[in-house]
C-alpha cells in the first residue's frame, strides 16, 4: 500500500523560539534613592548623571545590557515626588509611562531611611502593575543588617513582590544576583538593540548633562532645581584646519580661555516669552518599544564612578580634533547667576574647567567651552524651554 502522501496544508514548521531573554526594566522609587547609581554600575559605564541633590534625573534615559543570556534594557526615571511645576509634572509622566511599559519594574528604597509618607506614595504608583515587581534595598553598604531586615519586614505584605533584594548601587554588592533574577523573568525575545549599543541620548544632552553635574556638585539650596542647560552650539575642527590651531593646544590655553569666558558671562533671554499653554503632557516614546529596531548614536560614554580623565602626552593632544562648545547654564532668578558666576568668576570657571576635561576625555577632542549664565524666570513652567532641554535628547 502506498504510504499516505503528506497533507497538502501542512504549516511550516515554527520558527525557532528565540533563546534569548529580552526586555525592559524600569528602575523607579524616591528621589536620591540610587537609581542612577545602579543604572551606571550595571552597565560599567557613566550614563546617567548621579548627584547628592534631589531630582537630578529629569528625563527616562535608556541603558542597554547585552550579555549572552540576552538583553536588559533599563529605563532610568525621574525620582517619584508630587510635581509642583510644569518641569516636575513632565518629569512624573516619564515615570508613569515607563512602569506601564516596562517587563519588569524594580522600585528602588532607600535602606538608611525610615519609611514614611514619600515611600507610601511611591509603593501606590508601583502597586497596580502586572509586570513582575523587584523591591531592591539599596545602600546596604552604609547601614546595619537589622535595619535592612526591619525595612525588609515591614516592605514585604505591602505590595506583591516577586523578590525583594539588598543591594548596594555604590558598591556593586547584589548586582549579579540582581541581573540573574532580572532575565529569569525576561520574556524570551529577539534583542532589541545592537550588541553595542549603551544609551538613547544624544551627544548634545550628554554633554548638557555632564554641564549640569558640574554645577550640581557645587550649588545647594533651591539651585539645583532651578538649574538648566542648553547646548547652544558645537563645532567640530580637524586637527591642523584653518581655527583649529590659533586657539591653542595646551591645557593651560584652554583653561585660560575658560577664565576668559567666565569674564564674559552675561545675562541674556534667549529663549522668548509665549503664551501660557495648558499642561499638555508628553508624549513618551521608547525607541524600539513597539516598533522597529532603532538605532541609537555610537556614543562614547566615561566609566562610572568617579575616574579621573586619563592624562595624554601633549603630542597626542594636538593631533586631536578640536571641538567648540556654547553652552547656557539657565536660571531662574539673578541671584542664581551671581552665586554660579562666584566671586570674580571662580565658580564658573571651576564648572568650566571640570565639565571640559570630562568632555574632552568623552570626545577625545581638544574642547573649548564657552559657557553661560542665562536668566529666564520660571523657565519650569515654561513650556517652550521644557521643549528646547526635552528637545536635546535626540537631537
Ligand atoms: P537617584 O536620584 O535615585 O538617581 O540617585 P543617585 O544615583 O543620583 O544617587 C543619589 C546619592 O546616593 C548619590 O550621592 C549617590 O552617591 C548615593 N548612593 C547611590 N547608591 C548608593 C549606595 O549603594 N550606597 C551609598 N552609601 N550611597 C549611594
Ligand atoms: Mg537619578
């Protein structure tokens, strides 16, 4: 008898599931609680500025982890607090669209902390998700193991946690049990960035952003809030181009030029008045959530921690090309710009000079940057400057 001839509608056989586990990890929680800590230590590289100031991260920023077992692309957030300006209310509405889109949520605390209100604030955004929820305990280093048992006790019947881990951001303590745990609840998917791709953000915000550390590292009070900045040019010269050389090629050229900036420091509107829009929220987009695989600029970016730039022989300077960038440090009030312009200039020049050595490291340029101090009041609730600093991002 012959043998029955195979069905005709026979479907093709499935393509192979993906081996790979891949998805995207929102890190939230309270302001200066470490997100930005564990984000540039997961990745070993310096994507996100870290500050002992509160909401130094205004925007999700994307780090991306390819290792073999897959890819984990974190989204670091703003810190949850109530929004009391236009800024603030952008800034919660990166933190709601990232933990409804995210795989995974982890929500970060605290462990030197007591809990209170501002904890029971986040713990009711993070409650509702139906992604798989990691309570993540963070500074363990600086704290006695009873505490954190105590934080762990009073956490664990408050929300549904799929794992609840002490880490140490700073120290690294955790981590690899913490990356393990995160792709045993990846979905198995295609990746969805390239193996060599680190973050989403453009050369203009990571340089606007290191600017900002800067002055963060010296500004207290209601500063840090009332502080932005905007890159307002760069240009790039060859080494041995028409402009490129008359500038100077030694360190304590350009660091002249930094005290000579710091002289011209002025007051300037630069971005005009316009009628007061209604809060219109942001539209949120992740790149390659939903949608096709993006590709994302081949950015160099520092180590995390505190490195300092690596010295270079003054030949290899001047063979580098030479980079010129204008950037206005904005504020809110004239008092602002006093106190970041310093006696005689030295505050602005010392932010001068700290921001270019990382960029010049960053860019592997000679970096000449002019910096500025610009007044526009209440820009945080203005929404053609949120537009502009949101605009840097990808631009
Ligand atoms: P974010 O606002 O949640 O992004 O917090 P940051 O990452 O900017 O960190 C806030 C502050 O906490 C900074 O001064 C960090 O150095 C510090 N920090 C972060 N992680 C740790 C940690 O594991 N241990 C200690 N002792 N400090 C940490
Ligand atoms: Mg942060």
């Amino acid at each position: 008898m012959p043998r029955a001839k195979k069905a005709k509608d026979e479907k093709p056989a499935a393509p192979p599931a993906p081996t790979t586990r891949v998805g995207t990890v929102a890190l939230v929680g309270r302001p200066n609680v470490g997100k930005s800590t564990l984000l540039n230590r997961m990745l070993g590289q310096k994507v996100a500025i870290v500050s002992d100031k509160p909401q130094t991260t205004r925007m999700s920023i994307l780090g991306i982890k390819t290792t073999p077992r897959g890819q984990i692309v974190f989204v670091d957030n703003p810190g949850i607090h109530k929004p009391l300006h236009k800024l603030n209310r952008r800034m919660m509405s990166f933190v709601h669209a990232s933990i409804q889109t995210a795989d995974l949520v982890c929500l970060l605390v605290d462990g030197t902390e007591r809990f209170g209100h501002g904890d029971a604030f986040a713990l009711d955004l993070v409650r509702p998700v139906t992604s798989p929820l990691f309570l993540l305990i963070n500074k363990v280093d600086a704290v006695r193991k009873d505490s954190i048992l105590l934080l762990i006790d009073k956490y664990k019947d408050l929300a549904s946690f799929k794992e609840i881990i002490p880490i140490s951001a700073a120290r690294g303590t955790n981590l690899d049990v913490l990356e393990k745990l995160i792709f045993d609840n990846l979905p198995a998917a295609e990746k969805l960035y390239g193996d060599a791709d680190v973050s989403d953000q453009s050369e203009r915000f990571l340089l606007s952003e290191i600017i900002r550390e800067k002055v963060l590292g010296h500004v207290s009070a209601e500063l840090p809030w009332a502080t932005a900045v905007v890159i307002d040019q760069v240009e790039r010269r060859k080494a041995g181009e028409a402009g490129a050389e008359e500038t100077g090629t030694d360190d304590e050229e350009s660091e002249l030029l930094d005290a000579e900036t710091a002289g011209g420091v002025e007051e300037t509107e630069r971005v005009k008045d316009g009628p007061e829009e209604e809060d219109e929220g942001v539209e949120i987009r992740i790149p390659g959530i939903g949608g096709e695989r993006p590709s994302l600029p081949p950015l160099k970016f520092p180590p995390e921690g505190n490195v300092r730039p690596k010295r270079i022989s003054k030949e290899e300077r001047r063979a580098r090309p030479v980079v010129f960038i204008k950037a206005s440090i904005l504020v809110e009030r004239d008092n602002h710009r006093v106190i970041i312009i310093g006696n005689r200039g030295e505050l602005i020049k010392t932010i001068g000079i700290e921001a270019r050595r990382e960029i010049e490291d960053i860019l592997e340029a000679r970096v000449y940057l002019d910096l500025r101090v610009r007044v526009r009041p209440q820009w945080r609730d203005a929404a053609d400057v949120l537009d502009l600093i949101e605009g840097q991002k990808t631009r």
